[in-house]
C-alpha cells in the first residue's frame, strides 16, 4: 500500500493511477460504440434517452462516493 509519507516519484505515481485509467479509457470507448449502435440502429430519441440516463448514472455514482468519503472522515479519527 502506498503511504503519503512514502518518497514520492513517479513509477509509484503511475502504479497507482494506471487502474483509474485504462478504466476510464474502456468506460468511454463502450460509450461511444454504445452510442453508434443507438444511434443508427434504433433512432434519435433513444440515443437522446440513453445519454440523459448516463448523465444520471454518473451523478448517483458522485453522491454515492461523496457521502462514501464523508462517512470514511467521520469515523477516521
């Protein structure tokens, strides 16, 4: 486990964001082929539909890890 106390450089850095990144990067692709497939496969509205919900996704999944990280500092001490 990576201390904020540990020396800091950059193959630790890396170490530790890789993860976050190659999902993020697999997140975005599938969306947009995702939207492809919506888009010219079923119509418009649907595809207007799809991207309205995964704003949503994204907004429930922020509150989730917001209070997640208040709940954690609370009981940290």
């Amino acid at each position: 486990m990576i201390q904020l106390s540990d020396d800091f450089d950059y193959k630790r850095l890396l170490r530790y964001t890789f993860p976050s990144v190659i999902m993020l990067v697999f997140t975005s692709i599938y969306s947009v082929v995702d939207g492809f497939f919506v888009s010219n496969f079923v119509g418009k509205t649907p595809f207007a539909a799809v991207n309205f919900i995964i704003v949503a996704e994204v907004m429930a999944v922020l509150v989730a890890v917001l209070l997640l990280l208040v709940k954690r500092k609370k009981y940290q001490y």
